[in-house]
C-alpha cells in the first residue's frame, strides 16, 4: 500500500476529513484539530510521525502554533 492511502486511512479512522488539497492536504478533525500531511510523502517514518501529531493533538486538543 502507498503512503499517502496509508495516511489517508489512518486520518478517517481517527476522525479526520479533508478541509483541502493542493501540494498538501489539508486534514480537520471535528474537534477543530487540523493537520496538514504532504500530498505524496517521501519519508518512510511520516506515518509513525503523523500518529504520534494526532495522539498528542487530540490529548490536549490544542493546535501548535496558537497560543491561548
């Protein structure tokens, strides 16, 4: 299986939608979390990266980069 289907599972599995594509693809949970993955990923660990992103973005349920 490629990696961006493999991606693409793992975001619906967890909730995930796409908000948009264009050179990346744009992922928003319900809970407002987004997460942009790379729309053909070069990098073997990308899917261990992107679980690890979702596990810590849906525990604190904050987005990286705001600041409350």
């Amino acid at each position: 299986m490629r990696r961006s289907s493999e991606i693409a599972k793992l975001m619906k599995n967890n909730g995930f939608f796409i908000l948009r594509k264009n050179n990346h693809i744009v992922w928003r949970h319900p809970t407002s979390v987004t997460i942009t993955t790379s729309l053909t990923p070069s990098c073997k660990f990308t899917l261990h990266k992107i679980k690890r992103k979702i596990r810590l973005l849906l525990q604190s349920g904050v987005q990286p980069g705001v600041q409350k």
